[in-house]
C-alpha cells in the first residue's frame, strides 16, 4: 500500500550531484531540525577545533529540546556539535550561532550568505538556527526547499567530523560542570531499520510537520534522501533510497544536477582575488577539515578556497577577499629576508663583538699594567723630585695593541699559579 504523500520529497546521487526522483522540489517549506544541518555546517568552518562554546540567555531559554548548556558555561565543540546533530538539541543550536556571530540576528545573515556560498537556488529564508518556527522561532523561522536541504546534506556528508557524528545511535559524556549526559539519535529508527544507513536527521515542528534527511552508503555508492511534511518520513525516504540504489549509474537522469559542492565560509573570495589569497586560505594537511583522493574534496577547491583559521566577522580580511593588492616584496625587507644576507649579517655581528670584547680586555689589562708595573707619573709642583719623561710620539694603534699584549704577558707571568684565571 502507497503511502500519503509528502509535502515535497527528492532524492540524489550524492556521487554524481543527479536528482534521481523529486516532487514539489522547489517548494519552500519550514524544514524543522534539518536547519541544523547549515548550522553545523558552518560551526565547523567558522570555529576551531577546541573553540569553547558558552550558554547564554537565549540558549537557556530554548526549547522543547534541550541538552542544558547552562549560561555562562563554556562547553567544548565537539560536545555541543553531538548534541544538536544526536540529540537534536535546540539550546546547542542557539549556542553556537551567539559563539560564531554574537547574536541570533548576526548569525541570520550568516546563514543567508552561507545559502549563496554552498550553492542553494530556491531563495532560502533563514532566521532560526535551530529551525523553530511561528512563534516559538526566531523571526518566525525559516522556508527551505527540499532541493537546497539535499545540497547542504550532500556538503554535510563531505565533512568527515559530522559524518561520524550523524552515524551514532547514541552518545555520552561528562560535561564540564560534571554532569553525565547520555544522548540517544532521533534518528535511531532509520539507523537501526535500514542496511547501510549513515545518517542524518530528522525534523518535528507543527507547522512543518515529520521531516526527514537519510543518507545510505552502498558499494561504493551513496543516496540522500529527503522528505519533508510526510506521513511517514521514515518509510518514504527508505523507498526513495531503495529506487536509488537499484537505478544504474549509466541510466541516471542528467537533466538535473545539483551544483558542485562548496563550503561556506566568513569571507566571499571573488574570482579575481583567488590568485592573491590562495595561500592564505588552504587548510594544512593536519587540519581534521583536509581531505584527500576524495571527488567531492576536489570539486570544492574552486568554489571555496579553504581557510588557515577563522576570521571574525567585520575584520580587515575581507579587503583581502575584495581583491587587494598584495604588499610589496621589493626593497631592503625583501634583501634581509634572503639566507645569504642574515648568514653574512650574523657573521659581520660575531666578528664585532669579538673584536669589541679583545678591545676591552686589552684596556683592562693595559690599566692593570699600569697600576701594578708602570713608572710612577710625577705630580704637578714643587713637591715632585723624579724629573719629567720627555714628550714622545703617540704610538699607533698597532704599537699599542702590541704593547698591551706584552704588558699582559708580563702580568700573566707574575702570577702565582692558583691565580691564574
């Protein structure tokens, strides 16, 4: 027996970008919790590894579904990442969106341009984080269309630190106020129902209805699914999944596929500019976001050159993204910079302070010669009875090196043997 259908539904070859089945596609419509696959998206190209992330007023005040980030209280990503993507958390949503931008409002904006950069056509509205609406959403909530949601899923499932996540069936840990926290998946039924499953959430509000985003991997293969305002979210998906995987990749349709995939990311890089910051933008090698031998890592880089770190939001990195010139390499900075030059300048100061040192230790023993073995220099007036040296030349500069070696021979000679230095 058929199932009602769905309010929109589509179904993709994530390899290959082909939309294999799709009703009502274009349609916007509010998506629930699969807003919170953008946000996390983003958290993990905005954020650090090991960025804390504080409870604030908001957070506190979300619900019905919460973890109980308490305000104030800095919680590590990776804990928060788990619970809004396991757990459907609506506080760890509101969380990260005050860490990225400060405010709901800010982090509206974001996702806007975050919709642009990952590729989405359908006009996208976003406001909440967490994807509540009507009155309990932050200005009213968003309207995505199920086509832009299998975009931003196919780009989820690229970033192996959340594909590990939406994979779970559970998780638990010790926040750092000490409470033990166990989080089952809300998408358990599809984890535990259907043969090669990955993920990757569900979504619940009244005005949206059951909604659902699966992802299955097969030899080799991987189909996103999503249904949204369906009877049986579950079920549909399933169906859409098992049509996918019995389609060939040779008699797949073309004539829709989704574009390729992109990050977003703090800075819009125009065409124009990527030659200036490309190699300030790519991720090193060590970088959990770095990927390697994969199609989709590779069809990324055009669209979305990576970024060393994140950048906050208004800083002066976005001159560098609007195409400005690079500094100058040219003049004595560039010369200094050259390994020649700093050998030969190191070089220059060691043989300075040598010769600086020999000068003072020659003037130190040249004064103790002439204290401890000199002729005494007669004094001024009638009291003196030794006759005045006659007035000779000033001696060079290499006579008196010479002397001062001979006065410190002469010193060294006369001590006894426990003195010698």
């Amino acid at each position: 027996m058929a199932l009602p259908p769905s309010a929109a539904y589509v179904l993709v070859d994530v390899n290959t970008g082909n939309v294999l089945a799709a009703d009502n596609e274009h349609l916007r419509l509010p998506p629930a919790s699969l807003t919170k696959v953008l946000t996390a998206l983003i958290a993990v190209d905005y954020l650090r590894a090991g960025a804390g992330v504080r409870g604030t007023k908001e957070s506190l005040e979300a619900y019905p579904n919460d973890v109980g980030i308490e305000k104030g209280v800095a919680w590590p990503l990776h804990d928060v990442l788990e619970s809004l993507l396991v757990l459907s958390a609506n506080d760890a949503a509101y969380a990260l969106a005050q860490r990225i931008s400060g405010s709901l409002a800010t982090f509206a904006s974001v996702m806007q341009r975050s919709a642009k950069q990952v590729g989405m056509t359908d006009s996208p509205v976003f406001h909440d984080p967490a994807g509540l609406d009507g009155t309990e959403g932050f200005e009213g909530g968003n309207l995505v269309s199920a086509r832009d949601l299998a975009i931003v899923g196919r780009d989820f499932l690229d970033v192996p630190e959340l594909a590990r996540i939406v994979v779970q069936d559970s998780y638990h840990f010790v926040d750092p106020t000490g409470a033990a926290h166990y989080l089952p998946s809300m998408n358990n039924l599809f984890l535990e129902s259907y043969p090669g499953a990955i993920g990757i959430k569900t979504g619940f509000t009244d005005k949206a209805g059951s909604c659902i985003m699966a992802a299955a991997r097969r030899q080799g293969r991987t189909m996103l699914a999503v249904v949204m305002n369906g009877y049986n979210p579950t079920q549909s998906a399933i169906d859409l999944l098992n049509q996918g995987f019995q389609t060939r990749v040779g008699s797949e349709p073309t004539n829709d596929r989704l574009p390729p995939p992109a990050l977003p990311g703090p800075v819009a890089l125009s065409k124009l500019s990527l030659h200036h910051v490309s190699s300030h933008h790519v991720r090193p090698a060590h970088h959990p976001r770095a990927r390697a031998g994969t199609n989709l890592g590779a069809a990324r880089e055009p669209q979305s050159p990576r970024r060393a770190g994140p950048v906050a939001l208004g800083s002066g990195a976005g001159a560098v993204g609007s195409g400005a010139a690079a500094p100058s390499r040219h003049g004595l900075s560039s010369v200094l910079a050259a390994w020649p030059a700093q050998v030969l300048l190191y070089l220059a100061a060691v043989a300075a302070l040598f010769a600086l040192w020999e000068l003072w230790s020659l003037q130190q023993v040249y004064g103790q010669g002439r204290r401890t073995h000199g002729p005494s220099r007669p004094g001024p007036g009638p009291m003196s009875s030794a006759p005045m040296r006659p007035a000779t030349t000033r001696p060079g500069p290499m006579s008196s090196i010479a002397g001062a070696r001979r006065r410190r021979e002469q010193l060294m000679a006369s001590y006894r043997p426990h003195e010698h230095p």
